[in-house]
C-alpha cells in the first residue's frame, strides 16, 4: 500500500512539473511575441522619424526579451540616429555580445565609428562583419570599409573595398559615387568619370553625382558637359543641398 502511495506521489509530482514547465513556457512564448509587436511598432516609429516614440517601444521590447539581439541591435540604432553615440555603442556590443557572429551589427557599430571619425575601430568592425561567410548583405561592409580607408588617404585599398561592394551588388549606386571621389583623390580622372557616371546609372534620380561630375567636368576642361550635369542637378535637387553652389559654379562658366 505505502508503495502505491509512493507512486502516486511521484506521479503527482511530476504532473505538477510539467503543468509548471508548460505555463513557463507559455508564458515565454507570450513575451516573445509581445516583444516583437512593439520592435515591431518601434521600427515604423523610427521609420517615421520619430525616434522618441521608437525608443520607448523598444525599452519595452528589451524588458521583455533581454537577451535578444536584433532588440539590442534596434535599440543602438534608435540611440544613434538621436546622436547619442556611446548609448548607441553599448547596444551594439551588447547584440554582439549575444550574437558573436551578427555582422549587422557589427556593420552599424563600424557605422557609428565612422560618424565618429575612429576609422582604425570602424575598419575593425567591418573586417568582422565579413568574417561571416553567410552574411547576407557585404556590399555594405565593403562600401564603409573603403570609406574607413579612403579617410586614412589609403585609396588603393579603399578601391579595393569599393569594386568588391559593386560585385556582391552590381547597382549599388553609394560605391560607385564614393568610387569616384577616391579615383579623383587618386587623380586618376577619366576613371572617376565612369564611376560617376555608373552610380547616375544606377541612381538617376539622385543629384549627388551629377554634381560631383559637373565639378569633374570643369578640371577636365569641358564647359558644355558641366553645365549639362549642373542643370540636371539643379533639377533634381529637392532639398536645395547642392543647388547654390551649382548654380554659383554655372554663373562662372556661362
């Protein structure tokens, strides 16, 4: 009889601990998708500009799942675009932290330490990024690596880095414009042209390039093909960025 009981008993306790450990897991379940509601309301707020807003959804977030990292990565996101860097830095590393291998974040981190003018930490950064071989997007650690080394007068390497982006992502218009400025800095003219004129290709609709060249086009000598690239630039700049100075450049050369 005592060994029924006994049985019985044991039996007992280990229903009581499996009905606990599915409530636990329930409840964890719960907060995960909690969490990711408001990450997820966090990067339409933020997508929006406001980043207040996003980062209160975010702290929320964190509270319920600390130990995720594309929380931590979002959350130093939300902090850098508010300029607070070191907040932003911590994040980062701490997403690294629980994801040794998330070149995302250690792209962003590097991002940040270019905004911070720390080309030898940013370098490092994006040197990891590309570690990992299941890295979906290295066009974009290749592109702020060889700004990184175009910053530190490296340009050979910095074109290396810039040709590597454009071959992981052929229409990537930011390389081949930043490709550009390198080939100039090199003095290497006529390469710099094509480059410009690869990122119009790719980005016809952005006025950046079109200004740089018209200004290439005036240290070649040809007028006609400035005052060409600094109207089209007049007319697609919407946010009156490159205009004066455009428009200043074309009151000299008519």
């Amino acid at each position: 009889m005592w060994i029924t009981f006994k049985k019985t008993g044991i039996i007992l306790i280990f229903i009581s601990l499996a009905i606990i450990m599915t409530g636990c897991a329930e409840d964890k379940a719960l907060k995960k998708r909690q969490s990711q509601a408001k990450q997820d309301l966090a990067k339409s707020f933020l997508g929006q500009g406001n980043f207040t807003a996003g980062l209160n959804e975010l702290l929320k977030a964190e509270e319920l799942d600390p130990e995720n990292a594309e929380i931590q990565n979002d959350l130093a996101i939300a902090y850098r675009f508010m300029d607070l860097h070191s907040k932003a830095i911590t994040h980062f590393k701490k997403a690294i932290e629980l994801r040794p291998n998330f070149s995302e974040a250690y792209n962003d981190l590097g991002y940040t330490y270019l905004i911070l003018s720390k080309w030898d930490l940013s370098i490092k950064c994006f040197e990891k990024a590309l570690e990992n071989t299941l890295y979906p997007t290295p066009h974009f650690a290749h592109s702020n690596l060889g700004y990184a080394l175009y910053k530190k007068g490296e340009y050979k390497k910095a074109v290396e880095s810039y040709l590597k982006a454009t071959k992981y992502q052929p229409s990537f218009s930011k390389a081949y414009h930043n490709l550009g400025i390198t080939y100039e800095a090199m003095n290497e003219l006529d390469k710099a042209v094509g480059a410009y004129e690869e990122s119009i290709r790719y980005a016809p609709e952005t006025p950046v390039s079109y200004f740089y060249l018209g200004k290439l086009y005036i240290k070649l000598k040809k007028p006609s093909l400035a005052i060409e690239k600094f109207e089209e630039t007049i007319r697609l700049d919407k946010t009156n960025t490159f205009t004066p100075e455009a428009k200043n450049l074309l009151g000299k050369i008519k």
